[in-house]
C-alpha cells in the first residue's frame, strides 16, 4: 500500500540502532532505506521523491568509506547485540541454487552438491 493509501512507512525498530557503529554516513543510509523500502519497484529518483534527495543519494554511494562491507559490518555488529538479548534466534534458510555451470565467463562461484556443478 502506498501513500497514496493514506499509509507510511516506518522503519522498523532495529534500522537506526544500524547507525551506532557504521563508520560513514549512516544516516543517510537510513534515510534510503526508508525510501527504497517504501517503494521497492521504484526507480532511486522515484523513491527519493525530490532531485536533492536522489542527488544526496547518489553522492552517499559514490563516497570511497561507503562500500557493501562497510555497511554489512555496521549490520552483523547490532545483529549480533540482538542476538545476544534474546534466548530464541530463528535463523531462515532458503535452499534455492543457481546453477551457473553452463557459463563459462562467471567467475568467483563455489561448488553446488557436485564439484562439477557451480552455482551459488
């Protein structure tokens, strides 16, 4: 449901405890996930909502201290802060393979049930 519906999005409870040990702009970072999640099929622009916003954007994921690893250690630290407060952790598992044997330009991939078949 969009805005539109008379319903927001809001972030759930553990997105700005992210920030605490990000080493970059986290909130920012907090700010875009506000506005990808609300609208998941949108373009950047479309979700941003306004050219300051999409321009800030932009200028977040361009920065050298933003990269994925930087924002999945501020992620797994506080996962592991929650984890650590609770007694019952369930941890969901997809057991979906993509099989990329037939292609042989990838590159970087592991072995499925057979060394013979890649995938991930």
């Amino acid at each position: 449901m969009s805005a539109a519906w008379g319903w927001r999005w809001t972030p759930c409870s553990w997105v700005p405890q992210e920030r605490q040990t990000a080493a970059f702009g986290a909130q920012r970072l907090i700010w875009l996930v506000d506005d990808l999640v609300a609208q998941p099929t949108a373009s950047v622009p479309q979700a941003c909502g306004a050219w300051a916003a999409t321009k800030a954007a932009y200028t977040f994921w361009n920065a050298q201290q933003v990269t994925p690893e930087a924002i999945r250690a501020a992620h797994q630290d506080q996962t592991r802060v929650r984890v650590q407060a609770t007694s019952t952790v369930l941890v969901i598992h997809d057991t979906t393979a993509i099989n990329v044997t037939n292609h042989p330009a990838t590159k970087d991939v592991g072995d499925l049930d057979h060394p013979k078949r890649r995938g991930l």
